[in-house]
C-alpha cells in the first residue's frame, strides 16, 4: 500500500469519497448475500451432504476447512505489508498452512473417491481403466475451464509475468518454473495447483492398480518420500523453493491418502467409533513441531530445517482436522463448520483461490488504486481486494464454473447401476 501513497502524495479524501467507498463495500456484502441465496437448501444426515454425483459422500464440514484454507491465503497474501497481521502471518507460515491444509483435503478426498471407484468396478466386472477414464475427465470439468479461462484473459490482457511464463503455467508446470528463476509476481500461487496436477498424474494408477495388502506400504513409503526430499534437496541445492516440487508435498498429500484408506477399511459408520490413524497426540506433535519452526524464524536460525519441518508440522495438524471433520464434530466447533456462508466460501473456493492474484494486481493498477486510497486505510483496502476477490469467485462459480461441473453427470463411476444416495467431492 505504501506504493500507492507515495505515487498520489497530494491525493485529497473528502467526506463524498469516504461514503462512495462505504457504498462499494455495501455493494460487495449485497452481492453476497445475493449468491448465497442461489445455493439449493442442503439437507444434513449425520455430518454428511447426500447428493447423486460420485462415489464419495461430500461431508460439509470439510468444505469450511477448505473455507479455512483459501481465507488463510487471502490473509498472508493481502494483508498490508507494513501490518502486525502481516508480520505474524509469516512468523506462524499461515498462507503455507492453509495450502498444505488443501494438499491433506485433496490427498482424502480423491484417494477416497479412487477407493471407491475400484470397489465399484470390482462389483459390476468393469475393468479398472473404467474408473480412471472416468476420474481423468471429471478432474478436468472441474480444473481446466476456469484455470485456462483465467491464463488466457491474464495473457490478452497481458498481467505480468503470464505472457512470459505462459508455456510453464499452461502445462502445469509453474513450481518448477519458481524453483529454478525463483518467485515471480502474480503467478506464484500456480505453483499449488500445478502440485496437484502431477500429483493425478500418477496417484489414481498407484491406487487403482497396487494390490490392496501393498496399499499401506505404499502410501507410507509415499509420506517418507517428502520429509526426505525436502532435506536432501534443500541441503544438495540451497534452494528454499525446493518445498514447491511435486515430491516435497507428498507427505501432506499422503497424510489425506492414509485418513482415505483407512475410513474404508472401517466404514463410514465404523469411523466415528474407532480412532483414525491421527489422535490428539498426533495433534500435539504438529504442534509442538510449528512451534519449533516459529522458533526459529524468530531467532532467524536454521532457514533449511525451517522449509523441512514446516510440512511434517501442517501434515499432522491437517491430519487430525481433516479426520475429525470427515466424521463430523460436535458442539460449537462442529455448528461453526457448518455455518451456511463459511460452506459457500468453501464450494466457491477453487474460484477464490485462482483469481485472487490476479485481482490483487488489478487493484494496485494507477487507475484502479484511486479507489483504495478513497478508504484511507491499507486494512479496509485489503478487505476491499477480499471482498472483491470472493465476489468474483461467487459469480464465477453461478455462471461459469457449475454448469461445466454438472457435465460430471456423464461420467459417473458405477456404470450403469442405478443411482444411490452418493455424493460429489472434489
């Protein structure tokens, strides 16, 4: 924010700027309100949301930790500079946190969603490339149109630095772009979704195709793979944009792997009487390791052992949420997961998440920063870009986004059975 001051120093804010400013906000909270209204009642039975689309039950609460997720980048990311929110975001690695959060949630849901494709195809005699042809084209109804739609438009309208980076970001490839010329501008948060493209590469061949007894084996040694590669490689190259490889984030995402496998092992039902593989002590542990890492940044020792911790930290914390939330808590924490508007910002936060840079940079444009200054305050400025940014996600996901979504109904998972009380994921 101090940009803007500096560029427009004589700039005057009078009583008349204040009260148009009070009316864009105003304007931003209807418009809320107005999309909330869209949403389809949704009808709960034991934590759970039962809708005919695919083999996994979309349970609410963990789309207010996906909620939890997208606002804790939007916090690290859009907070002033020169702010204690700012400064604390970063000591405690918030907007890290809340990406490794959706690393855990995407790990459970899609191993759930494969898990249950397999035990499908088994039944009815249908070969497992079934189920992957039908994984592969769901994936891409739901990532590619609004992820191309946002390059392309940031490409014509040329934000840097897409024009110059567009072949990495278009083949998913936008981490391995940082870690070799290092953070850039308004694509750095593709780094997380071209994470998750590689990792549907290969993850859905590794469950559908390794014998059942292997599957443990293999998502543990899965697990193991990214503490190692975060320490081995941070040590080897000195590069702390190592944690952005696809092999770094393993550990999140097959923390998400084990909860997946073992809920069906055990069963929905079953799940909510046994412990998951992360109790509190597992909890206590993550805990107890980011506390070492905010540690450590304040006495601005050990950068590397910082990066390598970090992870195992967020798995752990992640794990234990994720594992309480899919069996759905009770009492105050569990009303508060379920609080209408923080579901809607979780089913919308795909859209939040894509466009929130980009619309950071437009904000901060010569013309469009006027506006901000109109709020005379860097917070409300930044809650302005906020409101802006879910409010486009909201009009994005209504227009856009679901009516692409709703194509997943040509590809179900169970073939020509009839349909049964199931439901959408990811």
């Amino acid at each position: 924010m101090s940009k803007i001051w500096e560029r427009y120093p004589d700039f005057d804010i009078t009583r008349t700027f204040n009260e148009s400013a009070v009316a864009v906000y105003r304007s931003t909270c209807r418009l809320m309100l107005a999309m909330l209204r869209l949403l389809p009642a949704r009808q709960k039975k034991s934590g759970f949301i039962w809708v005919a689309s695919t083999p996994l039950l979309h349970m609410v609460q963990l789309d207010a930790l996906r909620a939890f997720a997208v606002l804790a980048v939007l916090v690290n990311h859009l907070s002033p500079t020169t702010s204690k929110i700012f400064a604390l975001a970063k000591l405690i690695g918030l907007g890290g946190f809340g990406v490794r959060l959706f690393f855990v949630l995407s790990g459970f849901l899609i191993t759930g969603i494969l898990l249950r494709s397999r035990s499908y195809c088994e039944k009815d005699g249908l070969p497992v490339f079934y189920a992957l042809r039908q994984f592969y084209a769901r994936r891409v109804l739901r990532i590619f149109p609004l992820f191309y739609f946002v390059l392309g438009l940031a490409t014509v309208l040329n934000v840097p630095p897409v024009r110059e980076t567009f072949v990495w970001n278009a083949a998913f490839l936008t981490n391995f772009y940082i870690f070799l010329n290092g953070w850039n501008g308004s694509i750095n948060h593709l780094w997380t979704l071209a994470v998750e493209e590689q990792f549907y590469l290969a993850w859905p061949w590794i469950i559908l195709f390794v014998s059942r007894r292997r599957l443990l084996t293999a998502i543990l040694v899965t697990i193991a793979i990214g503490p190692i590669f975060r320490v081995f490689g941070g040590l080897y190259t000195g590069n702390e944009a190592t944690s952005v490889l696809p092999f770094s984030c393993l550990d999140t995402l097959g923390v998400g792997a084990l909860l997946a496998l073992r809920k069906d092992q055990i069963g929905d039902r079953q799940s909510r009487k046994r412990t998951f593989p992360f109790s509190k002590t597992a909890l206590l542990l993550g805990i107890g390791v980011l506390v070492v890492f905010v540690l450590l940044g304040v006495i601005d020792r050990g950068r590397m052992i910082r990066y390598a911790i970090f992870d195992v930290g967020a798995a752990l914390i992640a794990g234990w949420v994720v594992s309480s939330a899919s069996t759905g808590l009770r009492g105050p924490i569990g009303k508060l997961l379920e609080i209408k508007p923080l579901v809607y910002v979780g089913t919308i936060s795909y859209g939040i998440y894509v466009y929130h840079n980009f619309v950071l940079h437009f904000m901060y444009m010569p013309k469009t920063a006027k506006i901000l200054l109109l709020l005379h305050s860097s917070l409300l400025a930044s809650l302005l870009i906020g409101g802006v940014t879910i409010s486009l996600a909201a009009l994005s996901w209504h227009v856009f986004e679901r009516p692409i979504n709703n194509l997943k109904r040509y590809f179900k998972y169970e073939g020509d059975r009839s349909p049964k009380k199931i439901a959408p994921s990811a």
